[in-house]
C-alpha cells in the first residue's frame, strides 16, 4: 500500500516538475496559456490514474493510439500525392486489364474469321465458333496460342438434307456426359425416392433432354478440323465439331 | 563566454543594421533575418541538454514517454511560431506575424485533443449505465 502510494506520488511531483521546465522554456505569454492547459490535463491524468487503473487498465496505450492516429491522420493529409510504389501498382493493374482486353478481341476476331473461312471453304452451316486462347511464357513474353476450337454447326432442323438421322443417335460428344451427370444430381435427387419404379424410364428420359450436343457428321467434322489444323496450326485433339440435337428426333 | 560572443554578434548586427538602414532596408531586413536565425539554431544545440535531462527524469519517473512527447512537440511548435513571427514581424507585416501565432496556438490544441478523448471516455465508463 505504502509502495504503491509512494509510486503515485512519485509520478505526480514527475509531471509538476515537467510542467514547471515547460512553463519555463516557453517563449512568450501568449504560448503558455495553450501549453498550460496541455500540460494541465496531463498532471489530471496522473492524478486519477488510480482511478482510470481501476476502471481500465490499458489507458496508457489507449493514448498511445490516439496520438498515433493524429499524428498519422496529419501525415496522410499532408502527403496527397501517391508514392512511386502506388504508380507502379496502378500500373501494372491498367496494363494487365489491357492485356485481357486485347486477348478478348483476339479471341473474337480468331472466332469471325474462322467462321468465315469455313463457312466459304467447306460449306458446312456454321452456327458458332468458340476459340480458347491460352498464355504461355516465350522468351520472357506472355504470348497467346489456340488451346481449344469448338466448332458448332446449325441444327438438322435449319438445314434439311446434309444430316442423317441415323448416325446422329449414336455419337454422344463427352462434353453432353459431362453436363448429364451433374442434371441427375441436381433434378433427380427429389424424384428417386418418391417412385423408384420408374426409375430407369427417368434416367432414360434424362438422358434424351439432356443430349443437346451431338458429334457432327464425320465427312463434314474431318473437313472442318483439317481447314483448321491447316489454317490455324491447332493441335486436331482439340478441335471439337458438334451440333445441336435435331428437335423433333428427340421427343 | 558563450553569452558574450552572442551579445557581441547582436550588437555588431544591430550597429551595421542601423548603418544599412538608411540606404538599403532590404539587406537591413536580410541582416536582421540571418542573425536571428544564427542565434537561434546557435541557441537551439544548447537546449538538447535541457532535452535530455527532461527524458531522464521522465524515464526514472514512470511517466508514460507519450506525454514527454506531447510535452516537447508543444515547446518545438511555440518556440518555430514565435521565431517566425518575429522575424515576419521585423519586417513590419504585424497581422501575417499574429496569424503565425495563431497557427501555433490551434497546433497546440490540437495536441490535446487524445487526452481530452481519453479523459471523456473514461468519465463517460466511470458513469453508470442507467443513469
């Protein structure tokens, strides 16, 4: 109790004897009202820091804090202008964007004119053509190449005559296995254990919405992937033909 | 000895000021200028002493080092203010040299704003909610 008495008081003389040397250093009159009142409030808060200890301890690095702030709310005023670090950043974030930008107009112009060739080279209805454009590091330089053509012919329906019925049914592209999987899931789930009698029909009838895409004709898929492989330097394992199943087939 | 060789070079400024006056006011106003700045940061690696038996005291004390900081910034903004508006004030421009003053004065408040957030805080917790 002593001890702790004897600390306070220690403290209070402390801060009097600092005021005091302030009061003293100060230049003029007109100063020292202000710095008295600063100095005022600290020897207030030494005097109740018994009782500040008692409600909140931390009251030394709440100060802390706050003086931190102000000090740093005052620096970040003065400085508006943004460092090098932040121009750099900035930087490179416009020109990724760009880069982006620019690979999407490739990709697109990459779409129209291999449309286009096919379209007059082969005389294959084209409905779509979705190229995939990957990035690869050549010499230091992200440089582009074709990773995926999915070439996408009119449906049997607008184009009477080139496609026939019967080989249709039997090619299933893997892409329509991919998507069919994750309908089961989805739709079926609610439906199985209500009547697992028709089970099989379900699954059956799944698999017929289901099969929107189907292989294109051979003669005509050969025909396109060689136009590409030749025109475009794409590898033929990733040229994919395919068209929409005919409608009335299915039903 | 060091006193004396600072009368001493105020009193040669003075002298050459007077004599500088009447010609030119310009470069009595640059002379007035230059010694006061002389004296001052002269006079300014003398209070370091001062400084820093004010850091030992406070360090042997337990007082917590923010309000020696607080305490020192107050002093540095009071003694550039008052420096500057006088210099400004030499030079006969008494309303730019109040409103340097006036400067200080609002930093030096500024200064206490933490404590003061403090101190409220903890009046504010010493209440009881109800009431």
């Amino acid at each position: 109790m002593v001890a702790w008495l004897s600390d306070w008081l220690r403290d209070i003389i402390a801060v009097i004897l600092l005021a005091v040397i302030v009061e003293l250093l100060l230049p003029n009159k007109a100063m020292q009202r202000y710095a008295r009142l600063v100095v005022g409030l600290f020897i207030l808060l030494t005097i109740l820091s018994p009782i500040l200890k008692l409600i909140q301890s931390d009251i030394g690095t709440k100060l802390d804090e706050g003086m931190d702030e102000w000090s740093r709310s005052a620096t970040t005023k003065e400085v508006q202008m943004p460092g090098l670090d932040q121009i750099r950043r900035d930087a490179e974030r416009l020109s990724e964007k760009r880069e982006l930008e620019a690979a999407k107009l490739t990709e697109r112009t990459l779409e129209d004119s291999i449309k286009s060739e096919l379209t007059e080279r082969t005389k294959a209805p084209v409905d779509s053509v979705d190229a995939v454009l990957k990035w690869a590091a050549v010499s230091g330089r992200q440089t582009p190449y074709i990773s995926e053509v999915t070439v996408t012919l009119k449906s049997a329906d607008n184009q009477a005559g080139l496609v026939r019925e019967g080989t249709q049914v039997e090619d299933v592209s893997p892409v329509a296995v991919d998507i069919e999987i994750e309908r089961i899931d989805e739709g079926e789930a609610g439906a199985i254990p209500a009547e697992s009698g028709t089970d099989s029909e379900n699954v059956q009838k799944q698999e017929r919405d289901d099969e929107k895409w189907i292989g294109a004709e051979p003669a005509t898929a050969a025909a396109i992937s060689t136009l590409i492989i030749q025109g475009w330097g794409v590898d033929a394992n990733h040229i994919v033909v395919r068209q929409p199943v005919e409608q009335s087939n299915s039903k | 000895m060091e006193m004396i060789q600072i009368v001493g070079l105020g009193l040669m400024a003075t002298v050459l000021i007077l004599v500088v006056r009447e010609q030119k006011p310009m470069f009595a106003f640059l002379l007035a200028a230059f010694t006061g700045l002389f004296i001052f940061l002269y006079v300014i690696g003398k209070i370091e002493i001062v400084i820093s038996t004010l850091e030992d005291l406070a360090s042997r004390s337990g007082i917590p080092s923010i309000y020696l900081k607080t305490v020192l910034k107050i002093i540095g903004i009071a003694y550039i203010a008052e420096f500057g508006a006088q210099i400004v004030r030499d030079a006969g421009q008494e309303s730019i040299a109040s409103k340097i003053e006036f400067a200080g004065k609002v930093f030096i408040l500024v200064m206490a704003v933490p404590i003061i957030s403090v101190i409220v805080e903890t009046v504010i917790g010493l209440l009881p909610d109800g009431g």
